[in-house]
C-alpha cells in the first residue's frame, strides 16, 4: 500500500533499520526485531543503507523481507553515489518483490568523497524526477534547515522542489528541541509546502552519541535535557531512563499538536521500541 494513501487515513507509526555491515547471524537478529516491530502495528519501516552505497543490495533483499511478513517497507534510494544504471537496477528490483514506497535521498557526503560523487544526482530532486511516478515517493527535510543551506529559507525553496518533483510526504531528520519542527511545518506552509511532514525521532539513550548525532545533522540539544545527560552520562541506565522518558515526552507533544505520524530511528533495537510503545499505548490507541 502507498505511505500517501495511509497518511490520508490516519496517523502513521513507522521506524527505521539499516541491514547489519555482517550477514548471518546479524541479519537473523535484524529479521526478529523487524518481526517484533510489525508487532506494534507498525504502518512502514524503513530500510536504510550507507550514504556511500554501500549495503544496497543488503537493503533491497531487507525490503523484500518486511514486505513478505505484511509491513510495507519504505526503500532508501540514494542518488550520490549512484549511476543511473545503479538505481535503474535497485528500483527494478524493489519492483520485482513488489515495494511501493521509496525514500530518494541524495545521501551525505562521506568524509572522502570524490570529486565525481553526485555526478548523475547532485540533488534529491534529480533523483526524484527520474524516479518519476513509479514509486510512492517520500523525501528528507531538516526541522534545523540543511548544514549546506546558508537559510532556512534556502533549506525549504528545496522542500518545495522535492514536493513539485513528486514527493508525496516528508520525513524528518532527527531533533530534540520540538519547536523547530513547529517552526519547519509553518514556514513550509508559508511557502506552498502542503504534502504531510513526519517528525522523525531517535532515543538519546547514551551519551557517548552525543557527539556523533552532532556531527551527523547538527542537532541542538535543549539546556535542560543536556544537564540530565550530564549529570548521568556515567549511569547508563539511568541514561537509558532518560532518553526514553524524553522521547516518549517528545511524542506525546507531537500528537497533540497535530503531527501526521511519528517515525522512530531506533538503531535496530526492537527493546527501544516495545518500551517507548509500551508508555504510549493509551496514546497511540487513541490516535492511531
């Protein structure tokens, strides 16, 4: 089924996994958590892969997985470091086991990249145009704006591209001060962004992350969330404690202000998952 056709429906409730850098045993381990996920009536999940290519073909066949066991997944397309004959090839085969949902992203610049990196797809928007209408697709947005975009502003001209290149949702890149997806969601509006924006959540359940979700996207985190992170970073399961209960204080703030959906980045832990659920079930069984 179409994410579009379910966000006219309802709120959504999806989350995101990668495929494991190891096969086997990693892999099996993926396939259970993605078996306890449908479990809490997940509505899609997402398959990620590196934003160097790499794993595509691992998150392909995980793909085919979540569709087989009755959940539909939502394929990562990354244009970067892709040729045409590259997504020519992944998209033929995510139609063949019969995925209707793509995320088109262009994909972060790895650290070395080179100078040929995004040669074919320098944006998401030439990747979604050449995608064109044979997917559902969803694009990215930055509730803090894009670290390449000297504006906010700048940041949603592109949003609004992706949504006239035939984005049909928008899923958000993880924050923790909620007030800059208000912020995103009216600016959006301003400018004629009218497609449904997911916020997109991640437990901060250890601090030693702290600096890697920095340097992945930026994110502030709020004065009084930092200070408990603080003051615990050596306990971790009073940390663990922490950032479940903001998540779960996260989400509850989200649904109440409207939010089409919420999509959780959980890291492949389907225990992160069952527990923020487990707190929210009044909620999500009321709006869900």
């Amino acid at each position: 089924m179409r994410i579009d056709d379910i966000l006219r429906k309802k709120r959504t409730l999806s989350f995101e996994v990668f495929p494991p850098k190891k096969g086997g045993e990693e892999k099996a381990e993926l396939i259970k958590t993605i078996e306890k996920l449908r479990n809490l009536r997940a509505d899609f999940i997402s398959v990620t892969y590196g934003a160097g290519g790499s794993n595509a073909r691992d998150a392909t066949e995980i793909s085919g997985c979540i569709k087989a066991m009755g959940i539909e997944p939502l394929a990562h397309i990354t244009g970067g470091p892709s040729t045409p004959a590259d997504i020519d090839r992944v998209a033929g085969e995510l139609k063949k086991l019969g995925v209707e949902n793509v995320l088109a992203l262009r994909g972060d610049r790895p650290a070395d990249f080179a100078e040929d990196y995004c040669k074919h797809f320098a944006h998401a928007t030439d990747l979604l145009t050449y995608l064109g209408d044979s997917f559902c697709l969803g694009a990215a947005c930055y509730p803090e704006g894009h670290t390449e975009c000297e504006t906010l502003r700048d940041d949603i001209v592109n949003l609004k591209k992706k949504q006239d290149r035939g984005a049909k949702f928008l899923i958000t890149q993880i924050f923790y001060d909620n007030s800059y997806y208000y912020r995103l969601c009216h600016e959006a509006e301003r400018m004629g962004v009218t497609v449904p924006i997911i916020p997109g959540v991640m437990p901060l359940i250890s601090a030693k992350n702290i600096s890697r979700i920095k340097s992945m996207c930026g994110s502030a985190i709020p004065l009084d969330f930092r200070n408990m992170i603080e003051t615990y970073s050596s306990n971790p399961l009073v940390m663990r404690e922490i950032g479940i209960n903001y998540s779960v204080y996260q989400i509850i703030d989200l649904i109440a202000k409207g939010a089409p959906g919420i999509h959780l980045y959980i890291m492949n832990r389907a225990d992160t998952a069952i527990e923020i659920c487990g707190r929210l079930e009044n909620v999500f069984h009321e709006l869900f």
